[in-house]
C-alpha cells in the first residue's frame, strides 16, 4: 500500500512539473478577429512571406484565400512565387535535410497549429501572439534568439526585421524566503522597421490568419449557428400555439 502511495505521489510529481514547465509564461490575449478580411488578407500576406519558407500549410490551398476576399488574379500576383499554381497547396520552399541540419528537425505543419497548440493557459492562438512577440537575442543560442514562450526554441526570430531586437528586463521579488526573477518589460536594442504597437498589430493579423486556416468554415458555422437557433425559437413558438389550440377543446 506504501509503495502504490508513493508511485502515485511521484507520478503526480512528474505531471505538476511537465504542466509546469509547459505553461511558462503567461500568455497574452490574441486579437481574435477572424472575420475582419483587411486583418485575414494581411495575415495571409505575413504567412506567405516570412513562414511559408520553411513551414508548410499541405491541408491549405491557395484559391481558399477567396474565402477571406482575395480575387484569383490577386493570389497570382501577390502570394504565389514562381511555380505555383492557385490550385496548389501551401508547400515549403526549403529541402527537408537541410531544414534537419539547420534546425534539428524539419520545421512542423502550421495548418491547424492555432488548433493543437491550447493549454491550460489559453488558446491557440494566445500561446502563437505571445510567443511571437516573445522573442529575444540570445548568443548562446545557435540560432542567436531564443524565446520566453518557447526557451531554447530551435527557430529564429523570423520577424526580427519588423521588430528588432529586444532583450528582456527582470526584477528580483523575493517569493517564499527566495529571491525570485520576474519579467519587468522590455529594453529595446536595436529599432526594426515597426514601432512595437504596429508589430503587435501585425503579429495580430498573422495569428488571425493562422486561427482562421486552422478552420476556415468557423464563421460561416457560426453564422449558420445562429440562423439555425433562431429558427428553432420562431418554430418552439408556433409549435407552442398549435399545440394549446390543438387541445383546447379536449376535456
């Protein structure tokens, strides 16, 4: 009985700590407008130029993005590179082994990663705006970046240019008898092509777009959803009526 005591106490142990380490930091609330089009449209446009790259989108077509107000001509000219096709779907432009040698390991899927990346400490898209606006130098790094989302994070700042580079600001509280650092802000070191306020909005708009391709029918379900509810209530009601003069006469 001791020993099933214990085993459950480690095991328990172990769980807490793997939670633990998997929240990290607080994550910040994503903007959350999947149905604002300008946001969708410049969202998609971030995606092709600076994630496209090294991750794909294989359950993702281009001639989907009509969806989101972008005409076909549109899409050839503004988000398809030179071999693609509007039928295709979003494919990687890097080779497989070098992505493994540069990175360690082939850069994942991002179609549904606003979907399978919630936790306990918000959605999806909360953990992709937190850890994108997260990122900071780091040269002890291989890549030079890491990230408080993400510590050690194999991939680099791929936005850097649009935000800089930052380095992050601790204070020192003391917790429990121990001193104990704590996030302060951030030290801008060198200035990028946004200011913070229009990086985080454009950072928004990406991790819009990420939500929205994770399902791209989640504003026409909810649409319907509604439409569907209210016709029930409208029906309840004449239902109702027909059923009291139906039985009205009955003893």
């Amino acid at each position: 009985m001791k020993k099933l005591i214990l085993t459950l106490m480690m095991a328990l142990g172990v769980a807490t700590g793997a939670l633990a380490a998997e929240g990290g930091i607080a994550w910040d609330k994503a903007p959350g407008r999947t149905n604002d089009l300008a946001s969708l449209q410049n969202g998609a446009k971030l995606f092709v130029n600076y994630c496209l790259n090294c991750h794909s989108a294989a359950f993702m077509r281009y001639n989907r993005l009509q969806d989101i107000g972008l005409t076909e001509q549109q899409i050839k000219d503004n988000l398809l590179f030179t071999t693609e096709k509007v039928g295709d779907t979003m494919k990687a432009n890097i080779d497989a082994r070098q992505a493994k040698e540069w990175f360690g390991g082939n850069p994942p899927d991002l179609t549904l990663v606003a979907r399978s990346r919630a936790g306990h400490n918000g959605t999806g898209a909360d953990y992709l705006y937190t850890y994108l606006r997260t990122y900071y130098r780091d040269d002890t790094k291989a890549t030079g970046w890491n990230n408080l989302a993400f510590p050690s994070v194999g991939m680099p700042n791929v936005l850097w240019e649009l935000q800089g580079e930052r380095r992050p600001v601790y204070d020192k509280v003391e917790q429990h008898g121990h001193e104990t650092e704590v996030l302060k802000g951030w030290e801008q070191v060198k200035p990028g092509k946004m200011t913070p306020l229009q990086f985080d909005q454009a950072v928004g708009d990406l991790v819009n777009y990420l939500q929205w391709m994770a399902e791209p029918a989640q504003n026409t379900r909810v649409r319907v959803g509604v439409w569907v509810l209210l016709f029930l209530v409208v029906s309840l009601v004449f239902a109702w009526r027909l059923n009291a003069a139906f039985w009205k006469d009955v003893k």
